[in-house]
C-alpha cells in the first residue's frame, strides 16, 4: 500500500468511535467492532474483491459451525485426493483453515490489491464479513454464497470456550461467560441429518460426489492468528448453553435475538 494511502486510511480509522478491549481499542465500522489491523484488511476486502460468477464464498459467524463447513465445501468442489486411500487425504494433511483462503484474514491482510489471476477456478474464498460489508461484486454476480448459523446461545457459548482458550495461552484472565454478553444451513440441521444436509448442499454448489467421514488434522498452528488449530474443535452439541446460561441470560439474549431477526423471518432456538 502506498503511504499516501496507507495514511488516509489510518486518518479514517482513527476518526472512528472506539472502544476498549482486552488491552486493544477495538473501532466501529458501518456498525461493526474491529481492531485495526483487522479493520484495514476487511476494508480492502470489501472494496476490492472482484467476484467471479463461478466463485463460491462461505460466509458466517464465529462459532457456528465453520469450520465443519471449510471442511465440507472443498471436499465437494475438489474431490481428488478423496479416496480410501488415506495418505492423498488433504484433510488429513491439513487443517480446513488451509483450505479455503479468508479473504479478509488472509488473502487482503498483507496486499490490498492482491493479484488472484492465477487461482484456479472455481474458487473458493471464506469471510466473517457482515453481509452489509461483503464486496457488491459478490452481491451482483452470480456466485454462490453458502451461510451457516447456528443458534445464538450455543454460538456464545462455543465463542467464549474458544475465546478463553486463546487468551489463557496469552496470560489474560478469562471472559466469564456471564459478563460477555444464499444457500442456508442451520448447525442443528447438519447435526440433525448430516448426509442430508450435506447432499443439499453438494446439490447447490453443482456436485453429487460421494463423500467419505470428514475425519481432519487439528495438529499445527494457524499461520495467520497464531491460534493453535486444537482450539477450533469442540463439542459442538446442540443445546449445549443449557449447561451454562441461567434463565436471566437466556431470557436477555434471547429477546437480544429476537429483535435483530425482526422481520427476516428467522428463528433460531428463540
């Protein structure tokens, strides 16, 4: 990035409301809470990407079954390698952040105006972006957008174990959970019927290619977060908030829900 532009991007930054946490100011973008670094990038991201028609982009939310989906999606789209034979088994090799780029994590972290003209088509992107935020290529043309959620109390839940074990490796003291406060797929769904879910979804990004047990490496660290990949794996039971929340805070989040999902017709374990 230029200085120039790196200047006034850092100017516009800093004319944003802000707020503490965890040590770090974190800043509001169009209603969304970032720390900088991630804020420049997801900026970029949403301003440059330039969508193919073919693409397909996994959107989501922390925490609500991600990384079962970056698992799914490539195993679909690209199923060589997947056979009885293990050693050929990239999900073996590696872990499922490695297989499909983020593009606001990854792919515009260091460039913000990357050149992809040599990714092999169709390809496959991953983002936690808001819809509001995502690039309007990825709005107009015709890719296809794979969005899994998940209900909200089980996704607080999962954030604040995962949240709290990458900050204990940090010396930070734990979040109490009582302080924290186009294709659609449910996490309840997948956990509910896997094959068939999963046949839907084969079926929307144009594939009916057998699939074997997604079994997956969770050794390593994550070269981008330095997180360890262990800690994007947990029990991912459904209900599981149920031995966490007191009815004060399932009744507070779930009014929470209910009026950000006004009008969508959505309703997710409210």
């Amino acid at each position: 990035m230029e200085s120039s532009s790196a200047d006034k991007l850092s100017a516009l930054i800093n004319e944003l409301p802000k707020q503490p946490w965890y040590g770090a100011d974190l800043y509001n973008w169009k209603g969304f809470w970032y720390r900088p670094h991630q804020l420049s990038s997801t900026m970029a991201a949403s301003s440059n990407f330039r969508a193919k028609d073919d693409d397909v982009i996994l959107t989501s939310s922390m925490k609500t079954g991600t990384t079962w989906m970056k698992a799914i999606i490539p195993t679909i789209m690209n199923p060589v390698g997947r056979t009885d034979d293990d050693s050929l088994d990239p999900l073996l090799k590696h872990h499922p952040n490695e297989l499909i780029p983020s593009l606001e994590i990854q792919v515009y972290s260091v460039n913000p105006n990357p050149d992809l003209s040599n990714m092999v088509s169709p390809r496959l992107f991953r983002t936690h972006m808001a819809y509001p935020l995502l690039s309007e290529s990825i709005k107009t043309s015709g890719c296809k957008i794979v969005y899994i959620t998940r209900d909200p109390k089980d996704t607080f839940v999962s954030t604040c174990h995962f949240m709290n074990s990458v900050i204990a490796a940090r010396g930070v003291e734990p979040w109490p959970m009582s302080e924290a406060f186009e294709s659609f797929c449910k996490g309840e769904d997948m956990k509910k019927d896997p094959k068939g879910e999963v046949k839907k979804l084969a079926c929307f990004l144009g594939s009916l290619e057998r699939l074997k047990n997604l079994e997956m490496n969770q050794h390593g660290v994550d070269t981008w977060l330095g997180i360890d990949y262990k800690h994007y794996f947990r029990r991912g039971i459904v209900g599981d908030w149920k031995s966490h929340f007191t009815d004060e805070m399932k009744e507070k989040l779930d009014q929470l829900t209910a009026m950000k999902f006004e009008g969508y017709g959505l309703s997710l374990g409210c």
